[in-house]
C-alpha cells in the first residue's frame, strides 16, 4: 500500500470534496476521490496528482484528464509523458484522434523540455497525420528540439512505409485507400519543407524522409533525383552512397525496373562495397529478373566489390555465396573479375557456391582448382571436406588415392564414409577380379588392402565365386583371392574346392598358398600336400609387400606406408580404361 507525501496528503478537490482529506496510506480512497472529481469537472487537482510520485496515483489522473473534453487537459498530460508511467503511453495511443488539438497546440506553443515530450508522444502514437506540425521543427535552425524532431519524422515515415500505424478510414474509404492518401500528403509535405530547408542537417533528414516513404516513379522523388536544388540533390546522392536503411537500398535497386534507369542510381549498383547492398542488391535482382530487370543487369560493366583486394566479399553471410555467383554470371564483367569470383568461393565458400564455382571455372584454371581441391581437405567444416573428397579423382587430382587413403583415419565418420565411397570405385572387388592379370603382384596386394577397407562385400563376394559351378570363375577367383591378399579369410572354401578341383586348379591353389607364406595358409598346404616342401623364404614378389599384411584391424597396416607407396597411384593410372577385360572373366561384374 503506497502512501503519498506529506506534501500532498490535505489533498482537496474543490467545492465537491473540500470536507474530505486524503490521509496518509489511503491509496484506494484517494483514487476514488480523483474519480469523483473528474466527475465533477475539477481538473486542476488531476493536473496537481500527476506529479505526485506514486504510479497508480499519476495512471489514474491521466486517464481522467485524457477522457476529459479538454484540451488543456489532454495537453498538461502530453507534457509530462516523460514522468508518467508506461501504461500512460498506452492510452495516449489509443485516444490519439481525440488528442489531435492538444497535440497541434502543443507543437504550436511548446518549448524546451515540454515540446520533446509532445513529439514523444507523437512518435510513440504514430500520428502521421502531424507531419506537417513536425517538419517546421526540423527546419527551425533555432530550436532546440531539432534532433528529436527529426527522430519523430524518421519514425513517422517508417510506420507510414510499412503500414505500422491506425490510418483514419472515412465512410466508403479502404485501409489502403487511405494508406495511399497519406503517404502521397507527407510526400508534398516533405518536399515542400525540403525547398525550405537552410542546412545540411535538415535536407538530409527530409531527404531521407522522401526516399522512406516514395519509390522511384513517384513525381516527388523524381523531382528530389532531377530537380531540386542542387544542394539538396547533392545531400540525396550522399544519403544514397552511405545509407544502408532498406528503404534506401530499394530505391537505388528499383532503377532497374526502369527502361531508362537513373544514371547516378546506376552508378551506385557498381561503385557500392558494403555488404550489407550487395545483399540487397543480388537479393533484389535475383527475385525480379524480368526483361527489363535482366537487361539493365546485363548492362553492368564493374562491381567495386569484386576486387580481390578488398576483403568486402568476406564479409558477406556464406547463404549467400551461390547467390552472388550467379548474380555476377548475369552480368558482363569481364571474364577475368568472374573467374576471379569463382576462384575465391573454391577458397571460402560454402559447400554450394563451391559447387557452382567448380562448374564453371575455366580449363585454363584446372592446376590451381586442383590445388584448392586438396585445401578443402583441411578445412574446419565437415561438410567442405566431404565435398572436397568427392571432387579429388573427379578432377584428376594428383596422388587424389593418397589423399583419399590418408581420409579413412579422419576424425569425422562422414569424412571416413565419403573417401570410402570414392575409393570404392577404384578398388570394388569386381573391378579388381576383372583387371587382376593386368597389373603386377605386388601391385595387386596394396590394392587389395584398399579394397578390404572400402568393400564390405569383398570376402562374401570372392567365396560365392570359390563355390560357383562354372570353373572360369573359380579359377578367375583363386588367382584373385592369391594376388589381393585375401587367402587366410577363406582357408575353408580353398580347401574344399582343393577337394573338388583338377589337377590344374589344385596346382593354382597350392601356388596360392604357398605364395601367401602365412602360418595359416603354410599348415594348410601341408595338410593338402604332405610332400609339399615348407618354403624358407617368401617369393621376391610378396616381400615388398609384406609391410602391407593385415592384422584384421580397420586400419591394421602401416597406413603411412600404403599412403606414399607410388603403386597406389599406379594402380588407379592402370585402371582408368577398364574397357577390356581378361578372357576367360566374363562372368564377373563390374560394379562395387
């Protein structure tokens, strides 16, 4: 329960309550007290209670003066917004029409503190309709109230621009009607003070004004871009090079809409570099490439933002990186400054503007994006680097199996997932059955590694083969399973087609185990063939490659090794033509 000061405790509404005294504490009967003598039309204590220090006391005798047909009373209210408590603010918005004299009066007399909060209260209410009260205010050089002045007619205008405001609807008018009405009013209003204005803080704020609320064909606008006077022009221009309120950036861009587009406007589309236009800008076109649109696009020569020594690019939301792409392709910059644009989204762009870079860079080009290529590898983003994976053999990136193989040990499972998937498609199980009599041994065993950890289905594969009824295929796969490294996983199936086989394929399945030279296969030869000498050394053949033997880890070898072995690369140069394939191979499919 508030209590109010001593000051102001004998509180006494004249000749309706002059025998009650508001005592001390007393909150409820005090309110009740300003309620009766509102009825009674005794306003001079309701303007007394509104600087007593208690909200709900102050809410109270603001309400009763603002529902009062006074406008003295609405004014002594206006002049105190700023003491007032906030829920004031909202009933001055929403009896706006029926303060629209004590508003005029108050622009009128008002000075000092007491005028900056009648143009509060006029910015906090929208009252469009008071511009013209406002506009003599900013133009005043004298006043001291010019600043906030100025802030009322930036906001007016914001609120009429965007519809953000109470338009007064007469009989068989619309809302848009009468939205319409208003802005083409403070557009005259505008221009008429802005013939007044004497300095540059005035042209510029009533310049600003007129581009908020006009657009490009309005007769107003026209006449502040081509004649007006010339300091006010000159004021416009700079206002237009610097500002980056939306309103300004669509005014420059709605140039070209127009078959004849403003020459000034024009040159501003390419000299402008900051990012917050070139946004506007690639967004606004892109959204209304019509005819005209697209022609006047096309007639753009030089963007200011596209030197590379600039960082303006970097500045720019990596969203909207595709965007600019193809923004600057619809042009006719020349074609060094696009591929210029291209070369640095391969750089720092994100995944789809890469995409659409790499797609249209020159030939001439192709050694640096290959360089950029393997950059993308070591890139923070996850996504670039799975995009960077799979661009590496597209694009005949040297050593791109290297690179690939030093993937399979990144951090990132998709990472690991897309150099699987790239390296899939050079060493897939029946791509290297296929070509397996075109390459050398040792060759075919790192190869064969490759394979075990990109192709699940390498094993299964190769033992469905071992079991087939056509004897083409099995020796095909004997020879594959002896050369790629793959005899101790499929001990089993050898010795039952041992069992089953010829004496030529028994001699290739002994030769298999013998070369493999591991405990598992050597016991099963000896089991096979008891005569069968154990042989001392592994043939020259599979020494080279004995650092490559597999633990059954995923990545059980000295991958370091595999990674800078130049027989990978060979093999992938070896493969790139696999056309023709091994006689006697037809059975076997080529896909991973």
């Amino acid at each position: 329960m508030h209590s109010l000061p001593c000051a102001v405790a004998p509180f006494v509404v004249p000749s309706f309550l002059e025998r009650l005294v508001v005592l001390a504490g007393e909150l409820a009967k005090t309110l009740r007290i300003l309620r009766l003598g509102a009825q009674r039309g005794g306003q001079s204590p309701l303007v007394e209670a509104l600087d007593v220090p208690i909200p709900e006391i102050q809410t109270e005798a603001a309400e009763q003066l603002l529902l009062a047909p006074s406008r003295n009373a609405h004014l002594a209210v206006l002049k105190r917004l700023g003491t007032l408590p906030a829920e004031v603010l909202e009933i001055v918005r929403t009896h706006r029409d029926e303060l629209a004299p004590a508003f005029r009066q108050g622009l009128q007399y008002c000075v000092g503190e007491e005028l900056k909060q009648v143009l509060v209260a006029i910015s906090t209410s929208k009252v469009v309709a008071h511009l013209d009260l406002v506009l003599p205010i900013v133009v005043n050089v004298e006043s001291t109230q010019r600043e906030t002045a100025i802030d009322v007619v930036h906001e007016l205008t914001r609120a009429l621009r965007i519809g953000n405001y109470q338009p007064t609807v007469r009989r068989g008018e619309t809302s848009g009607e009468v939205v319409a009405r208003d802005r083409s009013r403070s557009l005259e209003q505008l221009k008429q003070f802005a013939e007044k204005a004497s300095d540059s803080l005035a042209r510029r704020a009533i310049a600003e004004a007129i581009i908020a609320i006009g657009t490009v064909d309005d007769k107003v606008v026209h006449w502040l871009l081509w004649q007006s006077p010339q300091s006010l022009r000159e004021e416009t221009y700079q206002v237009l090079a610097e500002s980056s309120v939306p309103s300004v950036m669509a005014l420059i861009c709605s140039t070209l809409e127009l078959a004849y587009p403003h020459p000034k406007l024009f040159q501003l589309i390419t000299m402008r570099t900051d990012p917050e236009f070139i946004a506007y800008l690639v967004g606004y076109c892109l959204a209304r490439m019509s005819g005209t649109v697209q022609r006047n696009v096309k007639q753009i020569r030089q963007l200011g933002w596209l030197d590379p020594d600039n960082p303006y690019m970097e500045l720019l939301p990596t969203g909207m990186h595709p965007d600019v792409i193809r923004f600057v392709d619809t042009t006719s910059v020349l074609r060094e400054q696009k591929e210029l644009l291209r070369l640095w989204m391969l750089r720092h762009g994100s995944v789809e503007a890469r995409q659409l870079a790499i797609e249209h860079t020159s030939a001439a080009n192709e050694v640096l994006v290959q360089d950029l290529l393997v950059e993308s590898l070591h890139s923070s983003n996850p996504e670039i680097q799975v995009w960077g994976v799979h661009k590496l053999i597209e694009h005949g990136v040297p050593n791109a199996i290297r690179y690939l193989i030093s993937m399979l040990e990144a951090e990132q499972p998709v990472i690991v997932a897309a150099a699987k998937e790239e390296l899939a498609k050079v060493f897939h199980i029946g791509r290297l059955v296929s070509l397996i009599d075109e390459f050398p041994i040792d060759m075919a065993v790192r190869a064969g590694i490759v394979c075990r950890l990109v192709d699940e289905g390498a094993v299964p594969t190769l033992r469905e083969a071992l079991r087939a009824a056509q004897r083409q295929k099995r020796v095909a796969a004997i020879k594959a399973v002896s050369r790629l490294g793959f005899v101790d996983d499929l001990l089993a199936e050898l010795k039952d087609t041992f069992e089953e086989a010829d004496h030529s394929m028994r001699r290739q399945i002994i030769d298999a185990l013998r070369q493999a030279g591991t405990d598992n296969s050597l016991e099963l030869l000896a089991a096979l063939t008891p005569q069968a000498v154990r042989p001392t050394a592994t043939p020259a053949a599979f020494a080279s490659s004995s650092r490559y033997r597999w633990d059954g880890s995923p990545t059980g070898f000295d991958i370091d090794a595999l990674i800078v072995d130049p027989g990978i690369e060979k093999f992938r140069e070896g493969v790139s033509n696999e056309g023709v394939k091994p006689a006697g191979l037809s059975g076997w499919s080529s896909r991973p």
